[in-house]
C-alpha cells in the first residue's frame, strides 16, 4: 500500500515539475506541517493516507485562517457519490479520480489558480482602501481639529509625527518587491507611497537629472478636504521629504502648486542638493 502510494505520488510529481515547484509529504501530519512553512499556492490531497485521511488533512486546512483560501484538490480512487459529498464537507475545491489524466490535471490547477489570484487581488484592493480610510480619518478628521488647539510650538511636532505614521503604515502594506532598491529615482518612490493613498502622482522628469517634478491630478486627501485644510498639502511635502530621506537621497522638496490652495492640480518639485 504504501509502495502504491510512493508510485502514485511521484507520477503527479512527474506531471507537475515542468512547471511547478513541487513538496511532497507522506502522511497527513507532514502534509499540515509543509504546507504552515511554504504556504503553496494550491494542494493535490489523496483521500488515503497514513495517520489521518486526505479528508481529515483538508477539514483542517480549510479551518485555519492562513491556509483557508489555498485551494484543495482531492485525489481518490473513491467515485462514490458519499466519497464526492465527504469531500465537499471538507471544503475540498476539486475532485481528480485515479488514475490522474495529466491535461485534467494542469487543466483543474490552471482554473484554481485564476481563481485564486483574482481573490488575492480583491483581498489586495480591499486592504489598499481600507488603509486609505483609516488614514484620511485621522488626518482629515482628526488632524485639524488638534491642530487648532495645539501652540505654535507643538503643530511642528504633530506634523512630523503624522508623516512618520503615514509613511509607516504604507510601507508595513506594500508588498515586499515595492522596495526602496526597486526605483531608480526618488520621484518615482514618492509617487509609489503617495498614490497608495489615492492620489495618481506621476513623474514629470526634467532635462536635468537632478531634479524632477512630480504632478498630481487627484487629491491623496480629497480635493475638498485639502482645500478646507490646507495644512494636508504640507504632510503631502512632508511625506515626499521623509521619503527622499529613507532612500538616502539629499533633496529639498519645493511645493509649485497645490489643490489645497485651489490649483487645478499638485505640482511638487524635487531638487538634489549637492
């Protein structure tokens, strides 16, 4: 049985490598145990297996947060309508009988993974604007209120502080291959962090490569709010400056046009100092 089973599980490994980064595991416990460490993008589980069935294995998965969305796809011999029902109980996604046709097989991987992206990517949207919600409250809300009643002395501060908590909060929700290595200029950075707040900055790079402009046609804040309290066009140079610091560059940040002061649009100059 467990000859069958090695036969059976290197044959699919054998369909697959072509294409995928394959991990095998013998048992329901290994499977549990590789799957919390790699994080696969989909999973081909045989009903039969030693210690605990491919049913048991998929039941747990679906139950756990971090693996709940990964899709299952059950392996059987079983053609049962029990077997089918078993399976769908378990949350499996998909069903293969044995013996595995290799173009049913990538055919069925191909449509999970569609799928799977697509709720990545909505899962992805839903984060970008639930992050740009939380930080429009603060500062369009929050923020002039307490600055009206702050001295002098202490709005400096507050600004500061909020540009740090902006420019944290984007980069902990920008994926990892966003990094500051990845953009050849600090325009295209700035444009990066402010637009996951809404805006649609662009980089307008002049013939002298050390400055560029950066143009902006919709408000990070809303062109109302920022026109109501123009101190969020201040954070916006704010968060350029902090920027440009993060990626080492030495710049000055020169603000030409604001819709917070009733301009058609955002133009924000960047000027490398020597």
């Amino acid at each position: 049985m467990v000859d069958d089973e090695i036969m059976n599980t290197e044959l699919l490994k054998a369909y697959l490598e072509d294409t995928y980064e394959v991990i095998i595991a013998l048992n329901g416990q290994q499977a549990l145990e590789n799957v919390a460490v790699n994080k696969p993008d989909i999973i081909l589980l045989d009903v039969m297996m030693p210690d605990m069935n491919g049913y048991q294995v998929c039941e747990k998965l679906k139950l756990d947060p971090s693996t709940q969305f990964i899709p299952v796809i059950m392996v059987t011999a079983l053609s049962g309508r029990n077997d089918w029902i078993n399976g769908i109980e378990a949350g499996a996604d998909e069903f293969l009988t044995k013996p595995v046709n290799k173009l049913e097989l990538l055919t069925r991987i191909n449509s999970l993974l569609r799928i799977k992206n697509l709720h990545e990517d909505l899962l992805a949207e839903k984060n970008k604007l639930d992050l740009q919600n939380r930080i429009r409250s603060v500062l369009t809300q929050i923020i002039p209120t307490l600055l009206r009643t702050l001295p002098p002395e202490q709005k400096g501060i507050v600004i500061h502080q909020m540009i740090d908590m902006v420019v944290n909060a984007i980069l902990e929700n920008t994926s990892p291959e966003n990094n500051l290595a990845g953009y050849e200029t600090v325009g295209d950075l700035c444009c990066q962090i402010i637009n996951q707040l809404g805006a649609n900055f662009e980089v307008d790079v002049s013939g002298d490569t050390k400055n560029c402009t950066i143009k902006g046609n919709c408000c990070p804040w809303g062109k109302e709010e920022a026109r109501s309290n123009p101190i969020l066009c201040t954070i916006s140079r704010g968060i350029f400056s902090r920027v440009a610091n993060m990626k080492g560059d030495d710049v000055e940040v020169d603000v030409l046009e604001t819709m917070g002061n009733g301009d058609d649009c955002c133009l924000f100059e960047i000027n490398r100092l020597d």
